[in-house]
C-alpha cells in the first residue's frame, strides 16, 4: 500500500488511503513504538505516507465487521461501502500506468513465496503472478544455453523479499538472467556478469543494513549432527532473516543440504559464531540479495 500510494501520486484525486489501527494501542507514541519492527522488516523505515487512525475503542472494527488484519475494505466515490479488496482491485480501478512504471514498481516490491526445488518454469509464473507483471521465457536461448523450462532449480526458500533478489536468487544458479522490454520481462541466457553482482536497489541496501547489525547480535546454539539445512532453518527461526543454501553450489554439488554439522556458542556474534561453525565445513555466508547466502568456500559467490 506505501508503494501504491507512492507511485500513484498524479492520482492521488481519484482515491484515499486510510489506515485503521486495532485498540491494542491507546495512543501515537505507543503505536510507534509497536511498529519500530514492521518498519524496519517490511516498510524499508518508512513512516506510512497516509493517515492513520487509532481505534481504540474497537468500534470501527466493529462497524465494519473486521476479522482479520490486515483487511482492506473499498468505499466508492458515493460513500457505499463495496466490500472486502485486494490492491489489484483498487488498481483495475485507477487509470493503468505504462510498462516501464510498472516494471519499475514491480521489482522493488516485495513478494512472499515458498519454492521448494522448483521446476523454472512454475517458479516464473508464480513470480509473474505474485508480482503481477508480465515475465516470460526466451525459448530460443535457453536452447542455445541448454536450459529446459523444466529444469529443476536447487532452491529452498520461504520468505519475504523483493522481486529483483528472487529473481536474481532463483536464475543465478542457472547462469541465467533478465532482461526488460515493452512485453515485461524476459528470462533469456546471462550476459557478462551475474545479475546479482550489480547496483544495489534501495531495498536491497536497506535489508543489507539490517542483516549486517543481525550478525552482529550474539547468540548461543549446541548442534550435534544436525543437517547444513536444519542449521540455516534454526538460524531463520532465530534472527527472521532468510538463510538461503545457494542453488549455484548446490546445483555444482559443492554444497549438500544433508552435510551434518555439529558445534555450539554462547553469548557470541552470529557473524562470528557461523564463520566458527561452517569453516571446517568448506562452508562460507555471505549477505546477498536480502538473505544470507550459505556457499562453498570453493566458489565464491557473487557479492553485492
């Protein structure tokens, strides 16, 4: 909703935003103080660019028969209450913007998704859907590259990040790339360097920041015999960042899933903590595309 707010500036006369808090904050310091988080994990510490309205009496919610947040509820011009609505609705609505805005929009917002070893195909059309702009395959050069549309993709992940590191996340370890034109995006065969390893959008620098003062925090852990994937997932559950075992490695066999991992810490910086545990292992993390990157030290991974 920042986003649409944002970029819909010159229709700013054809639609509001406002925003309904629940009554479990009585007053603005304390709903501040409730959202320092949500800001900094999801918002890219912004302040919500419309207004917001405390209701602290639990009226509205009542009025309006809210049951679950969030809930998005759409007034017509009239005053007509028209119902429960996803965003896509509020845009049909609105005037539709150029190819190029949309793109633009469309890679810095974030997508929540799970993909679990995915065929490349499905995955790209869950993010085609999820991000709701055209992405399609250049058939022609995945034959040239050797690439199906059904290669298996090595990658687990179930997380919250932006379209351009899923992307980038997901296509790296197939030496494949992106490229935009007047249809949307094209998924064609990379050129040059990994499409990862260029400028850093201001998400991307954003959820850096705050992975790198993650590591930073200590932490204490005793794992014996536990698989390369059970530590990434503890370390997820721990810091709620995502810990991603990289599909590149993972696809060169460089990097198993099952590798088993024993060691423990107390009271030690998780940055310094992981180079103690995975080391020995030939195993190395790195922050990239807003996960941290678990890779063979063997192949260094691209980093922003």
């Amino acid at each position: 909703m920042i986003d649409l707010y944002e970029t819909r500036e010159k229709d700013r006369d054809k639609f509001e935003i406002i925003a309904f808090h629940d009554g479990t904050v009585k007053d603005f310091k304390e709903l501040d103080e409730k959202l320092k988080t949500v800001k900094k994990m999801y918002w890219r510490d912004r302040d919500l660019p419309f207004p917001i309205l405390l209701d602290s009496t639990g009226q509205t919610i009542k009025d309006y028969g809210v049951r679950a947040f969030p809930t998005t509820i759409l007034i017509d011009p009239e005053g007509k209450l028209v119902g429960e609505a996803r965003e896509e609705q509020l845009e049909a609505k609105l005037p539709e913007l150029p190819i190029t805005i949309r793109l633009a929009k469309a890679m810095d917002k974030n997508v929540s998704y799970s993909l679990d070893d995915p065929q490349l195909d499905q995955a790209i059309k869950m993010l085609s859907t999820l991000a709701r702009i055209p992405i399609r395959l250049d058939q022609e050069k995945f034959k040239t590259a050797g690439v199906a549309p059904s290669t298996k993709v090595p990658y687990k992940m179930q997380g919250f990040v932006s379209l351009r590191s899923a992307l980038n996340l997901l296509l790296d370890g197939l030496d494949l790339g992106y490229e935009q034109d007047d249809q949307g995006l094209l998924i064609t065969a990379r050129k040059g360097e990994a499409s990862s390893s260029g400028k850093l959008s201001e998400p991307q620098r954003a959820c850096a920041e705050r992975i790198q003062k993650t590591l930073e925090r200590k932490v204490s852990f005793d794992f014996k015999d536990k698989s390369l994937a059970e530590v990434a997932q503890h370390f997820e559950q721990q810091t709620q960042e995502n810990f991603v075992l990289e599909p590149a490695a993972r696809r060169a066999g460089l990097l198993n899933p099952n590798t088993l991992v024993t060691g423990s810490a107390k009271d030690v910086p998780l940055g310094e903590a992981l180079e103690k545990l995975l080391g020995p292992l030939g195993v190395r993390f790195v922050v990239r595309d807003e996960v941290v990157v678990l890779s063979a030290k063997s192949r260094a991974p691209s980093a922003n």
